[in-house]
C-alpha cells in the first residue's frame, strides 16, 4: 500500500465530510439520539442484571459504527460515477490507496462519534471499571470492527450502481446489532433466532466491549471478534480490488 497516498485520499476524504455538513451531522448525532432513546424509554422495562445504560452503550457504539462506515459505500459510489478515480488513475494512484484513503477517513469519524456517545454515557451513568490494559484492548476491538466494517462499506460502495442503492447499506450494518446481545439478553430471544444472535460477527465484539470495559472474563471473546473482523477485511480487499479492476480497465 502507499502510504502517503491513502494518507492524502484520506485528507481529500475528511474535507468532503465537512462540506456534506447534514450527513456528517445524522452520523454523530444519530448514535446519541439512540443512546437516550434506549436508555430513557426502554431502559427501565428491561432487565439485563444490572444499569441498563452500563449494558446498551456496547451495542450503540456497534450502532455507531454502522451509520459513520454507510457514508463510505455513498462516497466511494460518488467517486466511481463522477469519473475522480479516471482523474486518479491518470495520475497513477492505485485502487487500494483510494480505498485506503476512505476507510482512514471513515476511522477517524468514527472515533469522534464515539468519543461523543462515551462523553454523552458518562453524563448519564455509564461507570466502566476497566483497567487501562483494558482500555486499550477495548479500543483495539472497536477500531477493527470500525475498520473491517469501512471496508466493506467501501466494496458496497462500488458494487452500488447508485448513491440511493449505497445508502441502502446503512440498513443492513444498523439492523445487525439489533438480534445480537447488543440490547437484551440473547437467551430471552426463541431458540432459533438465539441461534443466530449468539453466532453473528457482532456479537462477540459487542461481548467484548461489555467485558473488557467492565473488567469481566471475557474468555477468548476477543479473539473470536478479531478473528471475524480480519475475515470481514480479507474478504472486502480481495473483493475490492477486484471490482476496481474491473471499473477501471
């Protein structure tokens, strides 16, 4: 990979956040939004063992994830059809630093949307007790998941044929955590659908989260979720750089 080339795409991507100011304000302030609306509406008719706000703020980071990494399918759709990647191409930018570039973006959002909803959990009751090992090992399964999760977000992206069709994406990556343990208990759901929620890639990131920053066991959760996220990149760069031979031949 070129380095200072996805660092320069990833500049070139954050400056466009900032002119498409009402997305950009929908993907931090949606998070938010959901955390209060979790915590203040369904929160007291939940019972999951302990302060409902010290259970859910995992889930609304996964959450939070889903809605910064949709705007990467969008940007890079955006890029395809408006003819900028011919313009790179010609200036001898490879695929893999463009994409590179967009997922770096998509990291740093993503950071500051979950500094936000951290801030925001705070205020209003989330009491972590994690140790600062695991702090930084809680932080290392977010930032894969966020990354693992841009990539995909950006070979949706050049699989879309439209931005409406890339935008599609935030649907499926918000649905997920949504059957997962991410809000409830996974053995309050019926077996066939605990299933799924106990065996989906979000989950053990979600159980992860929930140990690490509450200084629980968390067994080899957090190998498992690392070991879904490398999956998810391997499988979205080999795609990727596929589907950008194939736009660019």
């Amino acid at each position: 990979m070129h380095t200072p080339d996805a660092l320069i795409m990833s500049g070139r991507s954050l400056r466009l956040s900032r002119r498409t100011t009402d997305a950009l304000i929908t993907a931090l302030a949606m998070p938010v939004m959901l955390l209060l609306i979790f915590v203040y509406f369904f929160g007291g008719a939940i019972d999951t063992g302990t302060r409902y706000v010290t259970y859910v703020v995992p889930g609304v980071l996964l959450l939070c994830a889903g809605f910064g990494s949709s705007n990467t399918a969008i940007a890079v759709t955006e890029d395809l059809k408006g003819g900028i990647i011919d313009r790179f191409r010609s200036m001898d930018i490879g695929g893999t630093p463009i994409l590179a570039g967009h997922v770096l973006a998509s990291t740093a959002r993503n950071l500051v949307a979950t500094t936000l909803v951290l801030a925001l959990a705070f205020a209003i009751g989330f009491r972590p007790s994690a140790t600062p090992a695991g702090w930084l090992a809680a932080l290392a399964v977010l930032i894969a998941f966020i990354v693992a999760l841009s990539w995909l977000s950006a070979t949706v992206g050049m699989l879309a044929g439209s931005s409406e069709a890339a935008g599609g994406f935030t649907f499926f990556v918000s649905f997920l955590p949504y059957p997962s343990s991410a809000f409830v208990p996974t053995d309050t759901m019926p077996s066939w659908l605990r299933v799924f929620a106990d065996h989906q890639p979000v989950t053990p990131v979600i159980e992860s989260l929930r140990g690490l920053l509450l200084d629980q066991p968390v067994g080899n959760t957090p190998w498992l979720a690392l070991a879904w996220c490398g999956g998810i990149l391997i499988l979205a760069v080999a795609l990727s750089a596929f589907l950008f031979g194939r736009h660019t031949r």
